[in-house]
C-alpha cells in the first residue's frame, strides 16, 4: 500500500501538482560537476524494495489475506506471498503507464525486489540483518516504513536506523482495512481526480524526522575511551568526544544514568551501555558488505534472501 502510494504521487507529480513535486524535491541522485545525465529525469521511482518478513510468509507456509478492489485480486490461503505482489504490482504499473503516459512497468520498473527472512519474534536476529543491510546500502536513499512488520522488526528498524544514521525517510501510513493492497477508500486514480487523490494521500503521509542522530558512532567512541582495561574516564574525555561529534557538554544529561554514571569528574559505564555496544558490535562484523553487490552476496550466502521478479 505505501509502495502504492508512492507511485501514484509520482504519476501526480508528471502531471505537475505542486504538492507531489514537493514531496519528491530531495529525492533523487545528486547530480555531480562534470557528469551528464547522472540526475534521474523523474525523481523518486523506487529502484529497490527490501521487506523483511518470516521464513512462513516467503514460503507460503501461513494463511495470508489480501485483496485488491482496483483489479479483482483476491485471496485468503496458503501461497507464497510474493505471488500477489508480482500480480498487483504488474497490473497497477501497467495501469499507470496506460491512463498517465508513464513508463513505470519498463523504464521505471522496479530494478530490485527482495524478501529477506528474520526471525520475526526475535529483536536481536531483526537487528543484525536489518543493521548490516542498512550499512551496506549506505550510498542509497532509504526509506524505512514503520508499521509493515512485527514489534521486533519494527523496533530494528528504528534502533539500526539510529545506529547507523542512513535513513532519510522513517514513514508510517495507517490503514484499517489490512489487507487491502491499495489505499482504502481512494478511487483508481485518473487523470480526472488525480489532483485530489495526491492531496489525500500526503495527508495520510507521516514521518519522523527525529531519528537521524548518528549515536552508534557517539557511543563507538565513548566505547573506545575504555580500552586498555580502564574501567573510569575523566570527565573531560567524554566532552572531548561530544565536541568531536558536533554536540556540546549539555549533551551529557542525555547520556547520564541510561549510558554513564558520573561522579564528579569520574565516568564509568552502566551495564546498559555494555548491553548497547554489544548488540552493535553484531553488525560491525568482520568483512561486512559495504555496497549493494557485496549485500547480495552475503545474503544469498546466509541463505536467507528471495528475489521476487515484477
């Protein structure tokens, strides 16, 4: 449904409603001195989906409801999900293509499609997977949707995101009828009603904007003040490390009595922060991928990815 969504502003946005292009405005590849043609001609197609879900999902192992009132899609059974997805998507980007003149179902498809199995019922299996593809894709634009999964998936999401800081977009849409595929209560969008459908939609849009501190670095090199056996630092070695990091000494409140206990001018670790650094240090593993390329790898490696074809 937000994948729809997404689309259906980005028909708006070619048809030239001032609110779709401003929901796009930085969106896109940076264009470089000296490159040509290194902008997208339309920002803002998704080349790549990611969702992380169950192992019973992928492969068909659970009941799963869905249905599409725009297409006649229906079902309620047993079947590998990625089934309706590629028949949803294909007839909705062709649809778009047909009624806006786009090229979403060619030009603008989807490069990238993949399901990568967690753990669901797990924090700590969603957040080493989630945090080392988040890291991996660090050159890309991400968007994080932070109500498609579980509370442990969910709660990765936003704790990697933190982590690692290359997140630009957290969303959330709410939508009561789950297991419709489209947007509830919006019609097929034309060319007629477009203008009011893309109204619609961005005011079901919501994001948090508060989640894009790097604090895995901050604490990393608080972390690292320790070593050597020492148990207490001095107080000025944490401003030091603050100021390094753009913050000032009020930032200390933030990290006393949940990170650091601090007596004067003597900090020690809590073990709350020894529990932090260790579930971060689970994605700041050895030879991790650090692009697209190398990501795939070691996911089919770890056997836990699925390419689904659009």
């Amino acid at each position: 449904m937000p994948l729809t969504t997404v689309y259906i502003l980005q028909a708006a946005k070619m048809c030239g409603n001032e609110i779709a292009k401003d929901f796009f405005q930085y969106s896109g590849e940076m264009k470089r001195e000296g490159r040509k043609g290194s902008r997208e001609e339309h920002e803002g197609p998704p080349e790549g989906v990611i969702a992380f879900t169950s192992k019973g999902v992928i492969e068909g192992s659970v009941e799963i409801r869905y249905r599409s009132q725009w297409f006649g899609l229906f079902g309620n059974g047993k079947e590998r999900i990625e089934r309706p997805m590629r028949k949803y998507l294909k007839k909705f980007l062709i649809y778009l293509d047909g009624e806006f003149g786009t090229s979403f179902s060619d030009r603008n498809k989807i490069k990238y499609f993949y399901l990568v199995e967690v753990d669901h019922t797990d924090f700590r299996d969603c957040f080493k997977k989630i945090g080392i593809t988040l890291r991996a894709l660090r050159d890309k634009e991400i968007w994080a949707n932070m109500v498609g999964g579980s509370n442990q998936i969910n709660a990765a999401i936003l704790v990697a995101g933190t982590y690692t800081a290359m997140v630009s977009r957290y969303y959330y849409l709410f939508q009561g009828k789950t297991d419709l595929m489209e947007p509830e209560d919006i019609e097929k969008p034309t060319k007629r009603n477009i203008k009011h459908i893309a109204e619609d939609l961005i005011g079901r849009w919501h994001e948090l904007p508060l989640f894009k501190l790097e604090l895995g670095e901050l604490i990393r090199d608080i972390d690292g003040l320790f070593d050597g056996g020492r148990s207490i630092v001095n107080l000025k070695e944490i401003i030091y490390v603050l100021e390094k990091h753009g913050y000032t000494e009020q930032f200390i409140p933030k990290l006393r009595g949940k990170f650091l206990t601090i007596d004067g001018d003597r900090v020690q670790r809590t073990p709350y922060f020894h529990r932090v650094v260790r579930i971060w240090k689970e994605i700041d593993i050895e030879d991790a991928p650090s692009n697209f390329t190398e990501w795939k790898r070691w996911a089919y490696e770890q056997r836990i990815l699925h390419e689904v074809e659009i």
